[in-house]
C-alpha cells in the first residue's frame, strides 16, 4: 500500500534527515516509526503526503508514484493527525470534523450527518460536543476530534504524529486502545509516529526503528525486544 524506494531527504539548510529508506508497508497494516527525536520520522511521514518532497527515489501509494499525484488530491486521501491536534480555533467541533467533506463540496447536511456519525465513533456524543470550539475541550478530546477529522472522507491511509504525546499517560493509554479498537474494524493503513517505545508495543504493529535517517530494523515488537 505504501512503498519507499531508496528515499533520501536533505533539507535546503544541508541538513539530511533520511538516507536511502527502503520500506513498504501492506494494506490494513499499522506500522510504527520509532526512536529518538532527529532521526527521521516525521519527515518520512511528511513525505507520504507531498508536505516534504524527498530529494531522491520515489514513494509509492496504492500502487501510484506520489510525485504524479496533485498534493491537494494526496491530502484529501490521507487522513493526518497531529500531536495537539491542529484544529481551527474559531471552528466548531462539527465543522472542524466535516472540513475534508467541505473541501469536497458535499452538501451541508451531508457532511454534518458524516460529522456526527465520526464523534460517535471516536466516543465524543456529538449533541454534547459537537457545538463546542477546541479550546472547551480537554487535550484527550481535541485529539479525538483530530483522529474523527482525519476519518471525515474515509481515507484509505491515516499518517498520525505522536497523536496521543501531548496527554497524560492514563488519558493515553485509553486513546491508545480506542484507537486499536476502531483499527480493527476499519482497517486502514496505518504509519503512526511515536519516540515512546511502550506506545509502539502497545499499539502492536511492525516497529520501523529508525536511527539517523534510517530504518535499522522492521519487524514486531516481539522479534525486535525478544519475546518474553
Ligand atoms: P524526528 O521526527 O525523528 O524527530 P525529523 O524528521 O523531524 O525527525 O528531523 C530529522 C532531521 O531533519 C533533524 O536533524 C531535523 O533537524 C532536520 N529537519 C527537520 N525538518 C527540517 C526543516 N524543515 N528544515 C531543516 N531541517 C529539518
Ligand atoms: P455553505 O452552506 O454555504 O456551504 P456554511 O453555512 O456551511 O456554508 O458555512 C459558512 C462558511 O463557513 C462557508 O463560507 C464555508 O466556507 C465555511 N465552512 C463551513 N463548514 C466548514 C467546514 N466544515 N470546514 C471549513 N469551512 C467550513
């Protein structure tokens, strides 16, 4: 579903922040990119969306050279999370769920019907929530009206940065299982950012570690910690 080929990425400043990155991920799949903070991982994530273009060799989504594909078009196929979220301040809960199908030009109701089935499905009653602007909600609900945002159009490839860092762990550790609950039943290709390496066992999916601009290992948690 998602391949690298030989992706290198040096930033303007000189700066490379990938070398050579071969890897491929299979559809349904949630693979995690860890390790420390510098060493790579955001920039890969960023690069599946065109936010960051590599330098050399080609990415791969459904079967497509990214590079051929309109970033607009790439974006609104990918659903992205970020760590606080990133959700317009002066926009709605409901409105800042629906702005992908807004994007798309779907009809108001359409998108709101869509707007409040997703609260639902993140956990967030929308008749509660869905009126309320970001900053009447907790860390922990912002960061679920930034995954339901991200599942708006029904993307068949979801790119999540450190999505629950920003919480505290008890808050984490419940969006963590929400979120391996709600994978399990959509099934989407998963690449999700994380320098906590308890977060990647948990999740459970292949861990990518990454170290200086490279992917040194790529297999499950059990095979990469030894199994207990
Ligand atoms: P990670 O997500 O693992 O913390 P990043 O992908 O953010 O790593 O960064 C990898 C390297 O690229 C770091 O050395 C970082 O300083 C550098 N880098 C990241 N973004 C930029 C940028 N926009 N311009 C210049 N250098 C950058
Ligand atoms: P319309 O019914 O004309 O589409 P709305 O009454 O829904 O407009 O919204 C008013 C304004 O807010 C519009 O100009 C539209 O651009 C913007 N807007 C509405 N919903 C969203 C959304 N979900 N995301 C981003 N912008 C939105």
């Amino acid at each position: 579903m998602i391949r690298f080929e030989n992706v290198t990425k040096r930033y303007p400043n000189g700066a490379l922040a990938v070398e050579g990155l071969s890897f491929e991920v299979s559809e349904g799949e949630l693979v995690t990119l860890v390790g420390p903070s510098g060493c790579g991982k955001t920039t890969t994530l960023k690069m599946v969306n065109r936010l960051v273009e590599p330098t050399s060799g080609s990415i791969f989504v459904d079967g497509r050279d990214i590079s051929t594909v309109e970033p607009v078009d790439l974006r609104l196929r990918i659903g992205y999370v970020i760590q606080q979220a990133g959700l317009f301040p002066h926009r709605t809960v409901l409105d800042n769920t629906a702005t992908v199908p807004h994007l798309l030009g779907w009809p108001k109701a359409k998108r709101r019907e869509r707007a409040r089935e997703l609260l639902d499905l993140v956990g967030l009653d929308p008749s509660v929530f869905g009126g309320r602007y970001p900053d009447q909600l907790s860390g922990g609900q912002r960061q679920r009206v930034g995954v339901a945002r991200a599942l708006a159009a029904d993307p068949p490839v979801l790119l999540m940065d450190e999505p629950f860092g920003a919480v505290d762990p008890v808050v984490r550790e419940r969006l963590q299982t929400e979120f391996l609950r709600l994978h399990s039943t959509l099934g989407k290709t998963v690449l999700f950012v994380t320098h906590d390496i308890e977060e990647a066992v948990r999740l459970g999916g292949r861990m990518a570690v990454f170290g200086e601009g490279r992917v040194e290992q790529l297999d499950s948690p059990a095979q990469i910690l030894g199994a207990p």
